[in-house]
C-alpha cells in the first residue's frame, strides 16, 4: 500500500487544494476540452486524448469555468467515486470549491 493510500484510508490529507488552483484547473479542463475535440478529428484515434482534472461529464457539460466548478460542488459523488487521486482531491472539499466559484464570479483568476 502506497502511502497516500494509508495516508487517505486514515482520512490524513497530504495536500489541500487553495480556491484559486481549483479555478485554474477548471479553466485548464476547458481548454483541455477543446483540444482533445480538435485533436480527435484530427487523429481519429485516442492517441492524443489528455485526461481531465474533474470528472469528464462535468467537463463536457460545463459552459464555462463557474459553471464546471458548480457542477463539482452540486455533484460530488461523480468526483470522490473516480479512480484518479487528483480528481478525489478536487471533489473532496465543497468549502474550496464554493470558494472557487465566487473567485470565478469576480474574475480574479485569468
């Protein structure tokens, strides 16, 4: 057993996640978005598919970065069931993410 994985079965955080890193990787999933739709066009294939941070259904539905990160918070059982750490990491906190989303409101982060 790897040690993040002790570490998370006894609920211990290695890492906690600051509101304006969430923004960014929302921001950054969007992006990431529409160049794995060119790209798949291009390529016909998943050779150059990039994984999301948040779940894939919150990432293709979301309309912008506030949106992503509403969706995150509304539906957080899509993210802590995910098999990749990171994406846990995002879902796991509602307190963060909501204060994520008033950053997305200001426009604080571009």
């Amino acid at each position: 057993m790897s040690d993040r994985n002790m570490l998370a079965e006894h609920g211990t955080k290695l890492m906690e996640l600051k509101p304006s890193s969430l923004l960014r990787a929302a921001q950054a999933d969007l992006r990431r978005r529409e160049r794995n739709t060119e790209e798949a066009r291009a390529a016909f294939g998943a050779a150059s598919y990039e994984q999301f941070a948040f779940h894939r259904s919150h990432v293709r539905k979301a309309t912008d970065p506030q949106d992503l990160l509403i969706r995150a918070l509304m539906e957080p059982g899509l993210g802590l069931s995910s098999g990749k750490y990171n994406t846990r990491l995002i879902y796991s906190s509602g307190e963060t993410l909501l204060k994520a989303i008033h950053l997305a409101g200001e426009g604080a982060v571009g």
